[in-house]
C-alpha cells in the first residue's frame, strides 16, 4: 500500500510537477492517513486499498477534527487523500472511489484584521523620528498604502508618472490584479505634500539611475520589493509597539474598513479597492459589526 503511494507522488512530481514543499506535505498527510487506517480500520488490518470505504475515511475525518487540527487543516488532508484515490482509479488500481461522494469539509473563512484609527495614526508618524531620504519614503509610502487601500503588489509597481497632482487634489493611476486593467484613486489631504516632499527630495536621493522610473526605491536606487516593503512595516510595527499583527496588507483592510464607517458606500469601497465582485468588499461590513460587537462588551 505504501507502494502506491509512491507511485502517487512521483506522478506529482514528474506529471504535475509540483514544487518539492508541496509534494512533501501530500506525502506527510498521506503516510498519516495510512498509519491511522492500519491502527484503526474497524479492527481489521487492511490487505489493499480495496479494503479502505468510506467509513473509514469519514472515521479518520471525525479522528482529526477532535485532535484539534483546524477547519483548513483538516480540508487540506482530505483533499490529499482525494486527489490519492482519484489518481489510483485512474490508473486501475482500485475499481470504486470511497471518496466519490464524500464532501470537503467547509473551512470558516477568516476575516481580514483592520487595526485602530489611533494605532494607524501611530503608525504614519513612526517615521518623523527618524532621518534621511529612507525616512521620507517610508513616511510617503506608509500614507499611501492607507490613503489609496492600494495592494502591495499595486503599490511597489508604481512608477512616477502614475501619479498626478492638481493643485489641492490628486489622483495615482494603480494596474490592477488583471492585466491591462487599470482604476483611478483619488488623492487628497497630507499624502499630497508627502507624496510631492518624497519625489523632489528623498527620491532624488536614492536614485542612482536617472532612467528609473519606479516610484518607491530602495537604498540600491532600484524599485522596492514586496519583501521589502514588508520589512519596513514590519520595522515601524515594532517601533511604536502595535501589539497586532500587522502586513502591508492590514493598511488595506484598516481603509476599507475606516471609510465604510466614515459612510462611504460599499459600491464606492469596491470601486477604490478593484474588487470585481461586491460580495469581495461585503467582508468589510462584517469587521465593522465585529468591531462594534467588541466595544460594546
């Protein structure tokens, strides 16, 4: 039997080619499905994966929910156990699927954490303590991330010229998820002397090459990286001891969040985030009644 699951895995390997992290997490949710059923197949040791029904999946099922695996865990392993059966019947090793008409566990979807509007406040001025051109543009591009709710991806991706200043508002240009679709995001308040202070001064500083177009450089005068935006965050985070988690990502959710209680519209949220389906930006009314359920306990 473990044979087969062998065969299974070098099929994803060498068919699928899929990534060797990958392939060793079917192998370990596989050789712990195998170990339960040989300890625990209604008292019988199975000769075959002919043997195995599908009440012996649904036990091992029920085994792990109450050894306390999560939702998503558990998921995950019973589609590994799946996609193992299926491939066996393909390849006529067995004659009937017991996983055929046996449902995925449903995983209870998180919801994306907002923080405060105290702690973001706390959050945008960690800069001002600190010096120099880096500083500049980490302020800058702390504000922005919040100012626009703009992706990480959507952010470092920016080069100047997607951004447009008309005396007291502005707008920035951001390539959404889908390619060639772009969506404008309206710019107004403090982001627009950031933004202006940061291109005239910091990032004349940290450019090296006068034909960068990148918006938001790095100490090499090259584009900024996800990693490294992730870095700077994460730094700024520590400095003003934020107790959440908090990701490039979190800034998105908190001006999602803060202007649908502010009483922004959600067709507007959905517009100024790129969503392209409502029931995408819906999420963020369920944080709001969170947080209201929250604050009046």
């Amino acid at each position: 039997m473990k044979e087969n699951i062998q065969e299974f895995l070098r099929f994803l390997e060498v068919e699928k080619r899929y990534a060797e992290n990958t392939i060793a997490a079917y192998q370990n949710d596989l050789n712990q499905f195998f170990q339960h059923i040989l300890k625990d197949n209604q008292g019988k040791k199975p000769k075959s994966w002919v043997d195995i029904k599908k009440d012996a999946i649904t036990d091992y099922i029920d085994h792990l929910k109450n050894s306390g695996y999560t939702s998503s865990t558990v998921a995950r392993k019973v589609a590994a156990i799946k996609s193992f059966f299926h491939f066996m019947m393909a390849e006529g090793t067995i004659k009937e699927d017991p996983t055929f008409s046996l449902d995925s566990p449903k995983v209870k979807k998180r919801l994306p954490k907002a923080i405060s509007p105290g702690e973001i406040d706390r959050l945008l001025q960690a800069p001002v303590d600190e010096t120099g051109p880096k500083a500049q543009r980490d302020m800058a591009l702390l504000e922005m991330l919040y100012a626009s709710g703009m992706r990480v991806t959507e952010l470092v991706s920016l080069n100047v010229s997607d951004i447009e200043f008309e005396n007291k508002e502005g707008k920035v240009w951001v390539r959404g998820k889908r390619a060639n679709k772009e969506r404008e995001i309206p710019l107004n308040g403090s982001i627009l002397d950031t933004l202006k202070t940061y291109i005239k001064n910091a990032r004349e500083q940290l450019l090296h090459d006068p034909n960068e177009v990148a918006m938001f450089l790095n100490n090499r005068g090259q584009r900024l990286t996800r990693q490294g935006l992730w870095l700077i965050i994460k730094h700024y985070v520590e400095a003003v001891g934020i107790p959440s988690e908090v990701t490039p990502h979190t800034l998105r959710h908190s001006f999602a969040a803060h202007k649908l209680s502010q009483g922004k519209s959600l067709q507007d949220i959905q517009k100024l985030l790129g969503h392209a389906n409502i029931s995408t930006t819906q999420v963020y009314a369920h944080i709001n009644q969170e947080s209201k359920e929250e604050g009046s306990k």
